[in-house]
C-alpha cells in the first residue's frame, strides 16, 4: 500500500468514525426529551383520590389548541401540606419560587425547555391532564427523579451468555422492582433529594429499593455494597425528560434523568440473585423485551438501554 493510499484509507476510516460518532450524538439527542404527548396522566380517578380528571381527547392535550369546555377539577392532597418535600401552596407568604431556574437547593428547571407560567401556576410542558392543582406530587412545577437501569446478560449456568430464540441476538436483563403503590413493576428510582448528585440519586435508589428487598443481614449488605461502590459510579446516561406519570397534573408533573449501570461481566451487580419471576419479594431480574409491561415511561426507557448495550455487544465489544 502507497503512503497516499493509506492516507486516503485513514482519512476514510477517519470520516466514517466521524459519521458514525455524529449519529450516535443525534440519536441520543432525539431521544432526550422524547415524549410529546401523554396518556397515563389523562382520563379516570386521580390516583388516592375520588377527583375524576376532566376528559381530554387527543386532540386537546396541547395547550395551543383551544378547548372552551376544559373545566378541571383543582386537587392538592392535604396528606403533603407540611412534609419537609413538599412546597407550600402558591400564594403563601414567603412562597417566592424561582420557575424555570435552581431555586435554592431545588431545581425548578425543565428538560423539557421553558414551561409558562398563567395565572402563577406553571404550566405542564406536555399539556392538559384534566387535573390542576398539585394531587400528590410535592412540588409545583417539574418534581425531579432518577432512575436506576441496572442490566447484565442474561447467562445459562456455565456462564455462556443467552440468546434469544426469535431474534438470536443476546437477552438484557434490567432490574425492576414491585411498586406499593400501584403493584405495577418498574424502575427502582426515586426523588433527587435537593443539592444531591443526579447519579448518586439512581445509586442510592437501587441500594434503598433494591437492595433492601434482599433476604439479607445489614453485615451482609454493607461489604457487599462497598463492593458496588465502583460500578455504582460509572453510569451512562440514558434519558432525560418528562415521565408520562398517573400522577401528573396540568401545574406538577414528574421528570427524570436515567442512568444505565451495566455489568457486562455479569461479575459484580449481575451475580446478585434477585429471585427472577418472585412476585412476593417485590425485586426481580426481567428479560428486556418489546412486549414487556412496566411502570409510567419505564419501558421506552429501557429499551433505550436495550438498543445500546445490543449496539456496544454488536460492535465486537465481548
Ligand atoms: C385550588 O385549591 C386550593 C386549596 O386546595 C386553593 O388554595 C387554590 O386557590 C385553588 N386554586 C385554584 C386555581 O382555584
Ligand atoms: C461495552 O463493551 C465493553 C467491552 O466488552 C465493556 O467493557 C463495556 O462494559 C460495555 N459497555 C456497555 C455500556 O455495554
């Protein structure tokens, strides 16, 4: 091969590496703020309430079309008034917030852009949900959580790494856990405590909701933890947006940031047994699949995660 040869090949491996790199940003930045209309905080009971949610058809969700009748009822849990979490009615002296901005410790920013403000209560980013006021959510506005995919190859007994029959291509498995509150399984995330590190949020989540689930003693807990330490602090992240939540109202709606913390190895978080398939025990091992069934956004989250494991795999990376 001539040096101009080989140069053009470098230049060629070199603009396709580009293409490629620039593709990959593309699609991570379509895939942040992917939802443009929701359906689980439209239509029916509000969750732990008896307020029925005003209907809302399609073609009304956005706030830019007009809708004469929309009359919602307005509902605020009085169970959150007081909780340290939880924000003080809108009007309340010495209730100042800082919308679309960080307000103290508190993050009253969107991913989703500026969100408006009428009449002094902010505006859902997505649209109407039939709902006003703050149902349970703790904070007026985006009520900021992460989430936790926690995913290994799935493995037979030898440790050769399962494939799927259909497809042939090998099975992700994420760790989901049973929700109190719906029964529904999802993601082990929860609220961003106010100052705290997104990351740290999804680690400490999984150790709380996960963890804790486990049959296990504290002593047997704590040096197994500090063991995850490592894992724990090398996260991608997936996903940051809106959550199309049962709790979402038209001026308090969930958001989240979720990381990915794969165990390619299946050699730290990946050799823990999480007793797949046990409903009682409330956390399991799932087979990561189009057909499965989770928690509010969870699932377009975690197929997310699915397309780009299956891509690092493909890439000759095992
Ligand atoms: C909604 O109800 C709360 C009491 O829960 C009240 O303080 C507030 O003014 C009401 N909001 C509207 C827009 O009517
Ligand atoms: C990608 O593949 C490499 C090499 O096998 C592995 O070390 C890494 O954990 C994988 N990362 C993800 C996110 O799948």
């Amino acid at each position: 091969m001539n040096e101009i040869m080989r140069v053009g090949l470098f230049a060629g491996i070199q603009i396709r590496s580009f293409i490629i790199t620039t593709l990959c940003v593309l699609m991570i930045r379509s895939i942040v703020n992917m939802i443009t209309v929701h359906f689980k905080c439209r239509g029916g009971i509000y969750p732990r309430s008896n307020v029925e949610r005003f209907p809302v058809p399609d073609d009304k969700v956005s706030w830019s079309s007009e809708y004469k009748e929309y009359l919602p009822n307005n509902h605020t849990a009085s169970s959150i008034r007081g909780q340290p979490w939880a924000d003080p009615n809108i009007g309340e002296p010495g209730f100042n917030p800082q919308w679309n901005a960080m307000d103290g410790k508190v993050n009253r920013a969107s991913y989703m852009g500026q969100y408006s403000i009428k009449g002094g209560y902010p505006l859902n980013p997505i649209g109407r949900t039939g709902i006003t006021g703050r149902g349970v959510l703790g904070r007026w506005g985006p009520n900021h959580a992460a989430d936790p995919v926690v995913t290994r190859w799935k493995r037979f007994e030898n440790g050769e790494i399962e494939k799927d029959k259909l497809n042939n291509k090998p099975i992700l498995q994420c760790v989901v856990i049973k929700r109190r509150d719906t029964g529904e399984w999802a993601l082990p995330g929860g609220m961003v405590d106010p100052g705290e590190k997104l990351s740290a949020t999804a680690a400490r989540e999984f150790q709380e909701e996960a963890m804790n689930s486990l049959v296990m003693t504290d002593d047997q807990k704590v040096p197994l933890m500090e063991k995850f330490k490592k894992f724990f602090s090398e996260g991608d992240e997936i996903y940051q947006g809106y959550i199309d939540d049962h709790r979402n109202t038209d001026n308090a709606w969930m958001e989240s940031i979720a990381y990915n913390f794969h165990d390619n190895s299946g050699s730290t978080v990946g050799a823990l047994k999480l007793h797949a398939g046990d409903d009682a025990v409330g956390v399991q091992w799932v087979d990561i699949n189009p057909d499965m069934k989770l928690y509010a956004s969870h699932k377009e989250i975690v197929m997310l995660v699915y397309q780009k494991c299956l891509a690092n795999f493909s890439h000759g990376n095992n």
